[in-house]
C-alpha cells in the first residue's frame, strides 16, 4: 500500500513539474489573430500573432522570415508596447524584441531592431 502511495505521489509531483506553461489570453490586443502581411519587395511575408500567445512569421514560400521558426510564442508587455518572442534557440538572424510603433484597424507598424515594417491586415 505504501509503494502505490508513493508511486502516485511521484507521479503528481512529475505531472505538475511538466505543466509550468501559463495559459495566456491576448484576445483584447487588436494585434492578435489577425493575418498581418507586408511586401518587402521580393516576397510577401505574413506575420501572425495569436491570441494564445503563439507566434508565426513566414514568406509566400513558406520559409521562416530572421528564423521565426525558432520562436513559437510571445509575450506582450502594454507598458511598453513591445512583443517578446521566446525561442527555444536563437542564431544572429534571430529579433526577439519587437515594439508596436503604430496600430490602426489596417495596419501594424513594427520595429525591429531599428528596422521599421509596415504590415496591412490581410483580407
């Protein structure tokens, strides 16, 4: 009876330990689950942030835009007004830390890194 009970204990412990992930919910933010997309005049990119802070940046082609890939969510800061991407693993093409410049209905005008991108809602 002992072993059964420890064997459950440890297993509670083991189950909790591996659910650390906080659920989130950015559904307020206008920026979430949208299709944002931007010409950056040789591809289209389509960058989305959804509402349960997981994260996708790509090309018409389907590959990665500054290896987006490796950053599968986001947090948002409102004092800020900034996007943080947490990746699992980073390189030197890797922007983790966006700032919303500015937000209409149309369009998303982010900073990366100094670069200014300039994204309309995908329709």
């Amino acid at each position: 009876m002992k072993k059964i009970f420890i064997v459950l204990l440890f297993c509670l412990i083991i189950s909790t330990g591996c659910s650390d992930k906080k659920e989130v919910d950015y559904s307020k933010y206008a920026f979430t689950n949208v299709s944002w997309t931007r010409d950056n005049g040789h591809d289209i990119e389509t960058i989305t942030f959804n509402s349960d802070g997981s994260f996708s940046y790509s090309c018409a082609c389907g590959n990665p835009v500054n290896d987006a890939d490796l950053c599968e969510r986001f947090s948002y800061d409102e004092e800020k007004n900034e996007i943080k991407l947490n990746c699992f693993e980073t390189t030197d093409e890797t922007i983790t830390d966006i700032k919303i410049v500015k937000e209409t209905n149309d369009t998303l005008e982010l900073d990366f890194n100094g670069e200014l991108r300039i994204f309309t809602k995908e329709k």
